[in-house]
C-alpha cells in the first residue's frame, strides 16, 4: 500500500477509506482503501472473489459496509440507498447488469427515474427516444428497443446496462464487467465511450479480468487479493506481469522473485 | 416457427389452408392464450347450454352471469398485481367475509341509531367505511408482508383464518339483513341497472374507445417506424371487438323486467339493462389497467416482479410499492364486498367463501403467471367469466357446492399445468 503513486492532482473525486464489509465469517472486504480522480479511469482488478464487487456496491448504496468512510470531493458522503449514490452522480453498470428481463430497454433505463407527462403519467415515447439517442451511440446496430430484455441478446443487456449509467450524466461511473459478454466491436465502441466519458472529465472504476483492456484503459490499477488491497500501482510504471503477480501472489511489483514471476506463465 | 423452406411430405391443401389461417391469425396478433381463453368459454357455454336443456345460454342466464362475474373480476384485478410482484393473497375470500359484514352491521345495527333506516347519507358512510377497512386490512397485510418479511402466502394464510372468523364474531353467526334502500342498487336487481338505452350508449362508447384505441396504435407505430399491421387486419380486429360488445348489450338487452314490475313503468317489453356491479367491474377494470400500464407504480409492480434485486438497485422503495399493492388489493375487496352483500341484499358469515379460488384461478387462467412479472387486467377479466361460468353452470345443473370447488380446484391446477407444458414447449 506504500507503493501508492499519489499524483497530487487536488481532491480527489472520491476517496474510499479502510472500508471493511464482512458476510458472516468471510471478509469479503477487509480494510480497503482507494481513490479516483476526475477524469481518471482507474482499473480495479483481481481473481474472482478477491471482493471487487462488494467494494464497489458499498459506493453505488447497494450494500452498506461494515465500516469505513466514503468522501466525495472532499466531503464526507453517507451513501446507504442506491438512491443515495444517485444523487452523488453515482452511476453503476453492475456485473449482474441489473436488469428486468420483463420490460423493455426504455423502461429499464429509467427504472426508478421515469420520465413523466404532466398529469404525471409514464411518458413511454420520451423515454424511447432518449433511450435511440444513447443506444444509436452505444449499439446503433440495436433498434428494436421495445421488446422484452428476455428476448435480447447478452450484448444488447449490456449496452441497455450501459445505456443507463450514461444517459443520467454521472460524474461517478462504476463499471463492474463492462464488456464481459460483448464482442469485439461492441468492446471497441465501450472502449471508445470510456475515452470520450474520461476526456469530459468523468472518474470510472473500471472492474475487468481482461487485463490487457485495462493496460490500454486505466490511468491506475487498483489490485485486491482475498478482499485486501495489494496496491495501487501507476499503468505507466508496471508491466503486466508485475500486475498479474499482484492479482494471484499477492506480491508488489520488485519484491517478487524471478522464480515465482516465471511461475504465472 | 419454421418459415416453410423444407418442404414436408404433408404439404397438402389443407395443411396450406391451416397455414393461410395461422398467417391471417398472426397478422391480426391476438394471441393464443386469448384464443384459449375464448375456446374454454365457447365449451363451456355451449356444454351447459345443452347439459341445462337450453338455460344457460338465455338472456337471463347471461344476464345473471354478468352480475356474478363482477365480484370475481374486480378482485382479480388487484391479484394480478398481486401475483405480478411475486406474492399472493389467500385471504380475498375472507376479507370480503369481513369487511361486507361490518358494512352490513353499519347499515342495520350501527348507523340507524344516529340517523334511522334508509337515511341518504347511509350507502356513502355505509361504502366509504367498508372501503377504509378493506384499505387498512390490505394495508395490514403489505406491512408484515413487505417490512416484516414473512412470506406473503403466509400471512394471507393467517388472514384467511382470522377474517373468516372476525366475519362470524361480529354478529356471532347471524345473518344481517335486508340492505339499505340506495345500497342495495349497488348489487344490481331490477332497480340496480341502467335500463336499454344506456346500455346501448355504453355500448357504443365503448365502440368508439376501441376504434380510437386502434386509430392511435396505428399512429404511434406508425410515427416509429414499426411494424404495422395490415390495415384489413385492424379493420377486421375493429368490427369483431365492437361485433362483441354491441351484440352482446342486444343480446343483454332482451332481458325484460317481470312483468309485474314493468305494468308499474307503463308496461310492455323493459329490458334490464347492463346492471350496476358491470358497470363498477367496467369502471376498475379501466382504472386498473391505467394503473397497471400507465403509472410509475404499475410499472414497479412489474418490475419488481421481473427482477427484486434490479428494482431495488434502481432506487425503487420495493417494499412500499408491495404494501400498496396489498392496500390496492384490499380496496378491491371492499368494492367487491359491497357488491355481494347488496345483490344478496343480506351479510353471512360464509359470505365470500372460497372466493380466493376463484380469483387466483382467474387471474392466472387470464395469463398471469405464478412466477411473477407478467399478468394483463383484461386477461383476468376474461379469466373471472370463465370461472364464474364454470361455476353458474354447475349450480344449474344441480352441482352440490363442495363438489363446485372440487371442479373449481382442479381447473386452477389444470390451469396452471397447461400453462408451464405450454411454455416449456420450444416456439
Ligand atoms: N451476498 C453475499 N453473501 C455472502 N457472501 C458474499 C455475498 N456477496 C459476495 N460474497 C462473498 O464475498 C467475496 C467477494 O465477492 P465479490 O463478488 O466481491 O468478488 P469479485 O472480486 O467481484 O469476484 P468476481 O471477479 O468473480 O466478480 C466472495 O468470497 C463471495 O463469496
Ligand atoms: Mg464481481
């Protein structure tokens, strides 16, 4: 943890501090602290069950945590309803996409935050063309946008997931397997908006266990082990191999040994 | 569906003739389980047509069936909510036992103290107090349901013991009877109705709604490009659906008051006319579907039952929109309640008896499905007129009433069996 390459670049957008979150006798999350600046696309990585997912449902008010402290911009935030982290401009792509398989894309893009006539109706055709106008960003290939997401494919779930998280204009944008069931051009388009989405100014935690997009997406990596922080080490000053001994031994890059390097591969 | 690209040994004529029916089928899109649906009534009718040696089919038989299915339909509904955010509610029945009591011991016991028999203020204190019950009973339920977290079959389990027995203690068994005067209106009979010509006038309001509604669907498909359908097919669509409903207020309509009661009018041939528990059935099944499909909180209802935990990611209070789907569910009760006691002009203890029955057997005949997130009003609509036919039949024919739920519970898991066979078949 001492390792932090800290780029004094002001406050940070948000500051996760030793949050802990335990599910019975397992700690999921044991003492995890991390940082995300504006415009910064930090790649959190780790084996499976290393407790990606649990840190980061304790930003996005899914789950609260155990203990630990949440800053936004400085301040203190109490983050304990999705709703909460919504109105911190939190938006979350969740690895599960979060999805109602029985409604359709619209309606799934705005749950919880319906677009309304003015007798306070559901207003169906304004969410339907919001939702062409980011989906002709997204997956312009998609169009039939009002059938049922059980109908869809794996990619269309998740370009609606995504779809989601953009259109409200986060300021915050957690990205939990972003691209884990997308092909090749739908990969390169997410890539794209995660450029485009950082150059605006927009921090993204980007959880993936494709460590080669995150080398070409990350500023920094963010590297957990059994629910503990190995380090966050600069893209810039590690190989991946470095990385991928901190993701399965746990070992920071330099403290490694040559034989236990020669082992990963 | 297979587009016809390999050519079967069994391509006859008449296979090309089935296939030319399925074709013109699906471009009218109605779908199958409407067919279904329709298929049960038309055997239905028709067997006991023939089994009654020719009643059933009467003007008014129908008429009564009408009537009958009101209660039913306006509980079913509120299940289809109910079932649609994955719950269920085993107390209707009961709760309808209870809260038509208590309106009926208002009317006889209660309020006459104050303000006499037959006072005109009566009905309304009479409704309104039986509507506030069922709420809070509803009300009740959601809350142990949704913030406590006991199952909802559980606690509906509970209510359907403690409401049947609350029915019987407030007047220790006893029947209460006769309604007050206005009341009474609301269960029908041969002032409760609208006469003729206003039947023919709903009729064709209703007529113009559905042209409307099909004009508007073709614009707005229209706007976006979709597919349309063929215009004959929404022509044909539009002449069958105002064929139905205007043929069936002739149809109603040819029920004429007794005689007795006509000389009293000036005589001669008086239909009955759409009686009022239609007309409130009429009513919350459009209130209802506007719920359903046009409010935020049908559309949490549904996606509450697609997926909880998506729901509740998505900021949506779930356990709120659970508990007042229960309250919604325990004001339909209530207006089904008044209904009851005033068509039967009397409260029992038994009052709404296996009513629960029928109305999960409605709701999920009229395709709501047990597993939650999916379920139309109109379908459970449809779906109540197929029990209550089910069960009108039999009492004509003589069926004793244990043996009516026997049939009863089997169609609901008959029901329910051809439904999961039906989608386990691949398309
Ligand atoms: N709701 C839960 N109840 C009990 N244990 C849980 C729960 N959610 C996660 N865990 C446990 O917490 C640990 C961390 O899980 P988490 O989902 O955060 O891992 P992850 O890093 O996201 O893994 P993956 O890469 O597979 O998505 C695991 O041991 C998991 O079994
Ligand atoms: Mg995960």
């Amino acid at each position: 943890m001492t390792l932090t390459t800290e780029a004094s670049r002001g406050v940070p957008l948000v500051e996760m501090r030793d949050i802990r979150v335990a599910f019975g006798g397992v700690h999921a999350v044991d003492g995890v602290t991390v940082d995300l600046y504006p415009g910064e696309v930090l790649g959190l990585v780790g084996g499976n069950g290393a407790g990606k997912t649990t840190l980061i449902k304790t930003l996005s008010g899914a789950h609260k945590a155990d203990s630990g402290e949440i800053y936004i911009n400085g301040e203190r935030a109490v983050i304990e309803t999705p709703r909460d982290a919504k109105k911190y401009n939190i938006e979350t792509i969740y690895q599960t996409l979060a999805l109602a398989e029985n409604i359709d894309a619209p309606a799934n893009m705005f749950l919880g935050r319906e677009v309304l006539t003015r007798w306070n109706t559901l207003d169906d055709r304004a969410m339907e063309q919001a939702a062409r106008h980011v989906m002709g960003r997204l997956n312009p290939m998609f169009q039939n946008l009002r059938t049922a997401v059980r109908s869809l494919s794996g990619g269309q779930r998740q370009s609606v997931a995504i779809a989601r998280a953009v259109h409200f204009n986060a300021r915050i944008l957690i990205m939990d397997e972003p691209t884990a069931a997308l092909g090749p051009a739908e990969t390169a388009q997410v890539h794209n908006l995660i450029n485009q989405l950082k150059a605006e100014g927009i921090g993204i935690f980007l959880i993936s266990h494709d460590i080669h997009g995150v080398f070409d997406l990350a500023d920094r990596i963010s590297v957990m082990l059994q629910g503990k922080l190995v380090g966050t080490v600069n893209r810039r000053e590690v190989t991946k191999d470095e990385v991928l001994g901190m993701i399965i031994i746990g070992k920071l890059p330099g403290t490694a040994t040559k034989t236990e390097l020669a082992e990963l591969h | 569906m297979t587009d016809g690209s390999l050519i079967s040994p069994e391509t006859s004529r008449t296979a090309a003739v089935r296939r030319g029916f399925r074709a013109a089928l699906h471009a009218t899109e109605i779908d199958t389980r409407l067919m279904g649906m329709l298929g049960a009534l038309a055997i239905i009718w028709i067997g006991f047509h023939f089994w009654t040696g020719g009643t059933f089919l009467t003007p008014r038989n129908l008429w009564n069936l009408s009537v009958q299915t009101a209660t039913v339909a306006i509980m079913a509904t509120g299940m289809v909510l109910i079932i649609v955010s994955r719950n269920i509610d085993l107390s209707v029945g009961s709760v309808l036992g209870a809260v038509g009591m208590a309106m009926a011991m208002l009317q006889r016991e209660i309020l006459p103290e104050w303000i006499g028999y037959d006072h005109w203020a009566m009905w309304i204190i009479a409704l309104a107090a039986g509507l506030l019950l069922g709420a809070l009973i509803g009300g009740l339920h959601g809350f142990i349901i949704a913030y406590v977290g006991v199952p909802s079959f559980i606690v509906t389990l509970g209510g359907l013991l403690v409401w049947r027995g609350v029915a019987w203690w407030q007047a220790s068994g006893q029947t209460i009877a006769p309604m007050d005067k206005t009341f009474q209106l609301l269960g029908g009979g041969s002032r409760g109705n609208i006469g003729g010509f206003w039947s023919w006038i709903v009729g064709a309001v209703a007529c113009g709604l559905i042209l409307l509604l099909l004009v508007n669907g073709r614009r707005q498909r229209g706007k976006f490009g979709l597919r349309l359908r063929p215009v004959w097919a929404d022509i044909v669509l539009g002449a069958l659906y105002c064929g139905v409903v205007l043929g069936a207020i002739g149809y109603l309509n040819r029920y004429f008051l007794p005689e007795r009661v006509a000389a009293a009018r000036g005589g001669g041939n008086i239909p009955f006319g759409l009686a009022n528990p239609v007309l409130i059935l009429i009513g919350v099944t459009l209130v209802m579907t506007f719920i359903a499909t046009r409010l935020r909180f049908g559309r949490y209802v549904f996606a509450i039952g697609g997926n909880p935990e998506a729901a509740e990611l998505g900021g949506i209070k779930t356990r709120w929109v659970v508990m007042k789907a229960f309250i919604l569910m325990g004001v339909l009760v209530a207006i089904a309640a008044a209904v009851q006691t005033a068509r039967l002009n009397a409260a029992v203890s038994g009052l709404g008896q296996s009513a629960e029955l029928y109305v999960i057997a409605a709701a999920v005949i009229g395709g709501t499905s047990l597993a939650g997130g999916v379920g139309t009003i109109t379908g459970a609509v449809l779906g109540a007129l197929v029990m209550q036919s089910l069960q009108s039949g039999m009492v004509l024919v003589g069926v004793e009433a244990p043996i009516q739920d026997v049939a009863a519970g089997i169609v609901l898991v008959f029901a329910v069996a051809l439904d999961s066979i039906l989608k386990r078949r691949p398309k």
